[in-house]
C-alpha cells in the first residue's frame, strides 16, 4: 500500500568532499612556501597536495585505521618470528610518504630551504594520515644521530637515502630501502631514562642487549635507536633486526600496544635477549646522541598537529557549507561563523610558528634557538590541538562523532602529539634546561618581543614569570603557554597577516577559554582568504 510518502530521502546532508588538493587549497601555505628559500618545491608540494587530498587516498586511510596490524610472534611450527603484518593500505601510505622524501628530504632534497620544503610535505601528509607519519618521522630524524657514528652511517646512508619503499621482512643489506624506529623508554621510567636498565654487554666489535623496552614505535622497521648501559654509562645503539650473519636478531615483540588513536601504526613492547647492536657516538654519551633524533621528531610533532588541525577545519568547513539549519546554511549563521573564524585563527598562528621552525632548522647558526623553540611550539600547538579538534567535530554534529567520519579518527588522533617525545610537563622542563643552560636566548627574545612591543604589558608578566621561576616553578607552564602565544603574535603581524590583530586582541590581551567567545573583527576576512 502507497501511503504517499517515502521514508528515506537523503536531503540537507553534505556531499563527499570528493578529490581536494590540499596544497592549492590552502592560500596561506601556497604563500609561505612561494616567498621562502623553497619556492623550488612548490610543483612537487601541488602534486603531493592532489595525491594526498585524492578519494582514493583517503580510502586508503579509512581501511589502515580499520584493518589494525597483528602480530605474529611465532611460525605455525613453534619457530619465534616476531613478524608484524599490515593491511595492503598501509603499504600503498608508506609508499606515497617514502617516493615524495618524507623520511629523507630534509637530507637530500637539492636546493635551499630543505627543511622547508620536506615540511610543506610532511604538513600536507598529515592532514590524510597520521599513523605512517610515525616511522617516516623517525627515520628522518635518525640521521643526526647516525652522524655521531659516521662508519655506521655510511652503512645505512644508501638505503635510508632510497625513495623505494620496501616493506619486506628480511635482511637490510638486501632490501631497496630502510626505515628506522626508535626504542628509548622502559616501563620504570618512561621519560626518565635514567631508569632503564637494559644492559650492554661487549660482543667483539659490537654488544649484545638483554632488557625490555615499554614503547617501540613502529616495530617492522629495519633498525631501533636505542638506550642501554655500558656499565654505569647510558648510551646509545642501533640495534637492526637483523644480524650480519642474516640471522633474526633477538628483538622479541612482546605485544602490540591497544591505543586510542594512531591504529594504523603500530606500537609495541619488546625484549632485548642479548640482541646484537651497534654503539652510536660515545659511551655514556647516549641522551644528547639520541637527543639529536628527539629535537626533529619533536618538530615533525609540531608539524602533524598543525596538519591535523587544517583537516579537521577543511571537515567543519565543508560541512557548514552546504548543511542548512534554521533557515539558512551553517556557515551563514553568526555564531558558527565566529567559532569557525576563531579556528582559522588558532590553525593559521600554529601554522606560521610551526613555519618558522622550519625555517630556523635550515640555518646551521640556529640550532640552539630551534631547540628551545621547538620545545614551546610543542608544548602549546600540540596541546592546543585536542580542543581545536573537539571544536571542529562539535561544528559537524553528531556526525562528526562516527567513526566514519575523519572527524572522529582525527580526534582519536590529536592527544598524541602532545604526549609523544615528551609530555607537557616535560617539555616545559626542558624549556627551562635549555634556557638555563643558553641564557643568552632568553635575553635575544625578550628584546625581539620589545622591538615588536604590540604587548608591552604581557612582554613584562613574561620577563618576570622567567625570573622568579628558580622560586616558584609552578609558573612554569603558564610562562611556556604565555613565551608561546606572544611569539605567534609577533610572527602573525610581522608578515602582516590577516588573523594579526585579532590574535593579539583574542589570544594575548584577553584570553577566552572557549573557542568563538571573543570578539573577532576580521571574521570575514578570515573565512575568505584562509581557503582556496
């Protein structure tokens, strides 16, 4: 019987967002990239920008999340394999992320501003995909640590330096090209890794490692930077899993971390049962060698948080477009155009610091100032990011909260950047250290800030929570969260950009606590220049 009426007619709902690219798309990074030492990069950061914006890219995603890697500890004959398999999808990510440089670009890229360039990239990758990221990351990271041991280096150099990815589980002397992970904290200690206890024992050139290790991201790499002791000195090896015999090393996979988020990745405890390893840089020497690799991963941090938050406002964005709610589309209605303003302007001031690291890791004369600021970038864009992410999905409603909604996977993925190389407290910590240590850069920061002197008030409140932080350490976050906020304050006005007063009116004069609750006087502007 007709009843006149249908039940299911598919209205007021968004389309696909369908192929984007996500370079093009994004006016302020097109410009940032345009007027940098690595303007060279701009044709290689379009194409990526269409491959990873691609439908089929972010189907790929979709079942590398869903498909989660097993382990397979043992052959069906009883024989240890520790072998961890992934789903096809994950192989075609690593393979888009090795073939454009994510893992060595910064190394090899010719041309200036390499760091720059592999940084538009690794932004860009982020925005489809976090998992993958990982390994990529560390790979690239690994290579100043390498450097403290060239011969070892120069073992490895030809297969790090590879666009090949070659996701095969053999010996790394016969494989097209090699990624590296890392191994560093023990289940006693976490960040501080004074507490390990895995020990090193002398094996003719080389050590034999018996311990365990609590996280070891990415355990199907072809080698693990990694800390164990020499007697009483911490040092750093690189441990491969295999030995120059062609034997599995003695890396025993425990089990595979059940995260929140990052599934597609996986993350693992492990045992060293006198695996073979190789020493990098000097004995007792290890957490400045190993500190090396923190310093970029701890960028690349910074980098994937920016990159989770431009595709979490591209979801909010896209929604509020063509949704209509009481008489008129989402994106018409005030409120959500200030709550949607509002975000643009916390995503376009982490992207312009997240830039400005970039830029100081291609000067050799910066290396101090790009560690501290790193550690505040860090500390503030990473922290930032589950809100802003919270915020994005809120604008799409209930929707957002699905699983299949890349709303919902990027909330599960946005608290992890904050906690990995170094939770908040201990990068505030190591913000301290380091302007303790180089004094110097405190001084050289308070004085740009008063040559900019748009905030003379909050530039002083900065200048004395430093100086009575030997006395009361609890101003420690607020000072880090405070250095941040007027650094991107300053970078925001100085290239003249269009969020540039309204930063400073809503983010360092006044600080509301909800996103939307201040009051926004370039809101058009904003929603109009900030997508392409």
């Amino acid at each position: 019987m007709e009843y006149g009426y249908r039940t299911h007619d598919v209205t007021n709902q968004p389309p696909p967002i369908g192929n984007v690219n996500l370079f093009l798309s994004d006016p302020l990074m097109v410009d940032l990239l345009r007027h940098s030492e690595a303007s060279w990069c701009l044709k290689k950061a379009e194409s990526f920008g269409a491959v990873m914006g691609a439908e089929e890219t972010a189907k790929h995603v979709q079942l590398a999340d869903l498909n989660r890697p097993e382990l397979q500890s043992h052959d069906r004959y009883g024989h240890r394999i520790d072998e961890v398999l992934f789903h096809p999808s994950w192989h075609h990510l690593m393979s888009l992320g090795v073939a454009h440089g994510l893992h060595n670009g910064a190394w090899t890229f010719e041309g200036c501003g390499a760091h720059q360039a592999r940084a538009t990239l690794f932004y860009l990758f982020n925005q489809a995909e976090n998992g993958a990221a990982c390994p990529l990351s560390m790979t690239h990271a690994s290579f100043p640590t390498l450097r403290h041991s060239p011969s070892l280096l120069e073992q490895w150099v030809s297969g790090l330096k590879s666009n090949e990815y070659d996701g095969r589980f053999i010996d790394a002397t016969k494989k097209r090209g090699l990624l590296v992970g890392m191994a560093m904290t023990e289940k006693q200690g976490g960040s501080d890794v004074r507490r390990n206890t895995t020990k090193a024992k002398k094996h003719g050139e080389a050590y034999l490692l018996t311990g365990h290790k609590w996280f070891c991201s990415a355990p199907m790499c072809d080698g693990f930077l990694t800390l164990a002791y020499i007697g009483d000195d911490l040092t750093c090896f690189l441990v491969p899993r295999w030995t120059p015999g062609g034997d599995r090393n003695r890396i025993h996979i425990q089990r595979l971390k059940d995260k929140l988020g990052n599934r597609s990745n996986a993350s693992s405890e492990i045992e060293y049962h006198q695996a073979w390893a190789q020493i990098v840089g000097d004995p007792g020497r290890g957490i400045s060698t190993i500190l090396e690799m923190v310093a970029h991963t701890r960028l690349d941090c910074v980098l994937g948080s920016v990159g989770i938050m431009r595709a979490a406002l591209n979801a909010a964005i896209h929604h509020c477009k063509h949704r209509q709610a009481f008489g008129r589309r989402l994106i018409e209605q005030p409120v959500m155009r200030q709550v949607l303003a509002d975000l643009i302007l916390e995503w376009r001031a982490a992207l312009v610091f997240a830039w400005e690291l970039a830029v100081l890791y291609d000067k050799d004369t910066e290396k101090e100032m790009s560690r501290l600021l790193t550690a505040v970038a860090k500390f503030w864009i990473c922290k930032r990011t589950p809100m802003f992410v919270a915020e994005a999905l809120e604008c799409v409603g209930g929707s957002g909260y699905v699983a299949e909604f890349e709303t919902a996977r990027l909330f599960r993925e946005s608290p992890l950047n904050a906690i990995w190389e170094g939770s908040g407290n201990v990068i505030a910590i190591d913000i301290q250290r380091t302007l303790t240590k180089f004094p110097h850069l405190i001084d050289r920061l308070i004085d740009d800030l008063n040559q900019w002197g748009k905030a003379p008030e909050q530039i002083g409140t900065l200048r004395a929570h430093y100086d009575g932080l030997a006395e009361d350490p609890i101003l420690l976050r607020h000072f880090s969260q405070n250095l941040a906020v007027l650094i991107q304050a300053m970078l925001l006005d100085r290239r003249g950009d269009v969020a540039a007063d309204d930063f400073l009116s809503n983010r360092v004069v006044h600080q509301p606590g909800l996103f939307g609750a201040g009051q926004l006087k370039s809101t058009d502007m904003l929603l109009q220049t900030s997508f392409g």
